[in-house]
C-alpha cells in the first residue's frame, strides 16, 4: 500500500497579490507576466495578459514563480483549476503556486494529476458561500498517496498520453468548427455587408411560420405530460428532452391549437445569447416556452441549415442587435424579428452550402464518439492511478 502524506510536508506553498492599480509606476511599462486566476484552464501557461513593474512587484504580496511550478485556481469561477508556469512569473491572490521541496519527493506531474482527480472532492470541501473558497491551509492538508518516485513518474507519462489523446480530438473539433465558419463565409462573403448583392428580404417573408412559444402561466405536472421545451434544453445547439420539464397535456392542446412545431423547423433563444439554436429532428410533440422563436421557413426560399449558420454569424447577429454581439437578447420581440432585412442568397447556394455543411457535420459526429471515447478512457486511468490499479 502507499503512503498517504499531507502536501506540506512534501511541497511547498505560497499565494501571490495584486500591485495597487492607482499607481501608474506599478504597471505601466511593466515587464514582470502577473498571471491571474482566469488563466488556468488545465494547461501550460506561457503568457501573461497583464505585466507589473519591479516597483509593483516590491509594494505588494505578489511574488516571483518559477517556471515549472504548478498553480492552483483558490477561488473564483475557475476555483479548483490548474496550470503549468511555462515561464518565471508572477501572480494575483487568488492562485495557490506549489512547488516541491526536493526534486527527489515529487513528480510535479504526478502531483497535478492527482489534483485533477481530487478536484470534485476539493470543490465541495470547499463550498458554502456563493464560489467555492479554497483556503491555502486546505491545500496543505490534502492528504496524497505516494508511491517511489519511478512509479510515480510513469503514471504521470500513461495520463499524458491518454490526455494527448483527448485534447488532440478536441482541437480537431475545434478546427471543423472554424472550417464551417470559414466556408460560409468564402461563399458568402460578409453575409449582412452583402458583398455579393443578394436581394433584401424581410425575414418574416421567408418564414411559412414564425411564432414564440407559451406566454401563459406554466402548470408543471410529472413526466407523464408534455415536455416544454425552454432556452436552457437547446443551449449546445441541439434539442434535448434530457432535463426538460412537462405541462398537461389538457394545457399543450390549448396552447398549440393554431401552431404547434414540428420536425424541420428552427428554434431560436430569445433571451440568453440569440445565436443558440437547433433544428427540431424528431416527430415528438412538445411546447415551447416564450424564451424560443419557432421558425418554419419557406424551404423554397430559405433552407433551415443555411437559417442555423445565418444566425450563428457574428455579422447577423451585430445587425440584429445593434453593435451588442453576444449581448443578452430578453429585448428582442417578434416583431423586430418579423421586420428584420437581410441578404439572401439564391437557395441554389444556400443548397450547395448544405452539403458541404453535411459533410463536415458527419466528420464532427465521428471526432465527438471519439472524444467521448477519449475523455472516457482518460478519466478512467485517472482513478484507477490514484487507486494503485493502474501500475501494481
């Protein structure tokens, strides 16, 4: 069995600070990286957004780190998150640096993947006011198993490998993300600029139908009624039924008497950020609530891949909302919707784009199985590491 040892026996721990920043001779023309804790995300760091001067680094807490030293986020919205110094630095108060003592106790890659498999646990130890709180004297008492040093060393080379893997199918979604963005916008330049001088159109012409889901008082029931599809249940740009909740049936008769939605249409958020949408691919009925635009375009006119990525673009969206992209869209109604004008491309090439758009499509849905498959096989070594079952 190995040992189990409290970190401060085996590393040692220190936070950083923040220069006052109504001292121009503390920043200006600084040279010194200040890391903040909105830059660990698990990975190495090899930049700073921000630089202080050797005037602020001795006013205040902030200390120099040594590259290589592993960090740790202690509160905030990234509480809990790590990262690799990949240069000397220095940082704000809310990271934890840690470094070994000797060189000969710790693989400091063992040591941050041991964190990463705690960190669920060091969350909610941590809990209890509106963000988790990770105090320094917490870090120091977290108890590690530690195995001899080559043990140690060979664990971190298998999680690296298996975290290669999974961060290598997750740039490879990144890339055919951008690849889909980049066609549109080779074959149809600044869409709303209207570069290639499509004919205008008002958007409410282009739509067979163009609703807002249920404005009335919601009477919830249990998972025998009808689902009620809201913001929330569309947000990863597809329909899910995973968490929604569920009215009447009595009460989604009344509210889709005239129009109900159905497998080809497009929803679109209202209120969060306007480009979150989905196409409706099942014959399931359901209701929508008054956060989702319900859009059934004319197919000769408008085809509703085109619709998804049209509303997706940044260009749309700024004209939409008025310079406020990515801005919360509670404002935006049916009518300001209805009488919105727009470039429209002939459906020829909004067809064309389609298909290509398919073949993309099948290409991201092979790179998210192995994704999945990836992140599954990672987090599986991961515990199994720390359990002695994955070197015995």
């Amino acid at each position: 069995m190995w040992e189990k040892v409290r970190l401060s026996e085996i590393v040692d721990t220190s936070s950083g600070g923040t220069p006052n920043r109504s001292v121009k001779e503390y920043w200006e023309n600084g040279d010194i990286p200040w890391i903040k804790s909105g830059q660990l995300k698990d990975c190495l760091i090899d930049g700073a957004e921000e630089f202080i001067t050797e005037k602020g680094l001795k006013s205040s807490s902030a200390k120099l780190v040594d590259k290589g030293t592993l960090l740790l986020a202690l509160y905030g919205a990234t509480a809990g998150k790590l990262g690799f110094l990949g240069l000397n630095a220095t940082t704000n108060q809310a990271i934890c640096a840690i470094k070994p003592k000797k060189e000969n106790l710790i693989n400091t890659k063992y040591l941050y993947y041991y964190l990463l498999s705690q960190r669920s646990e060091i969350i909610k130890d941590s809990e209890g006011g509106a963000q988790p709180n990770i105090s320094q004297n917490y870090v120091n008492n977290i108890q590690i198993s530690l195995p001899p040093l080559p043990i140690q060393k060979r664990i971190a080379e298998i999680l690296d490998t298996a975290d290669a893997l999974r961060r290598k199918d997750e740039a490879l979604l990144k890339k055919y993300d951008e690849l889909a963005q980049a066609i549109f916008i080779d074959m149809f330049g600044d869409i709303m600029l209207n570069e290639k001088n499509y004919p205008i159109f008002e958007f409410g012409k282009l739509c067979e139908e163009l609703f807002l889901g249920l404005t009335s008082k919601v009477d919830y029931v249990n998972c025998n009624g009808v689902p009620l599809i809201r913001a929330t249940d569309i947000n990863k740009g597809e329909l899910s039924f995973k968490n929604v909740k569920f009215i009447s049936q009595e009460q989604h008769k009344k509210l889709t008497a005239r129009r109900i939605t159905r497998r080809g249409d497009v929803l679109i958020s209202k209120s969060g950020t306007l480009g979150t949408c989905a196409i409706v691919d099942t014959d399931e009925e359901f209701s929508t609530y008054e956060s989702i635009f319900t859009v059934r375009p004319k197919k000769e006119l408008l085809s509703n891949v085109f619709l998804v990525s049209l509303v997706r673009n940044p260009s749309f969206q700024e004209k939409l909302l008025g310079g406020k992209v990515g801005a919360g869209v509670a404002h935006l109604n049916l009518n300001m919707l209805r009488d919105f004008t727009l470039p429209l491309p002939p459906i020829e090439l909004q067809d064309k784009f389609v298909s290509i758009s398919n073949s993309i499509e099948n290409l991201i849905n092979v790179s998210v199985k192995s994704k999945t498959d990836s992140e599954s096989l990672f987090n599986s070594l991961l515990q199994k590491a720390f359990n002695g079952e994955l070197i015995v």
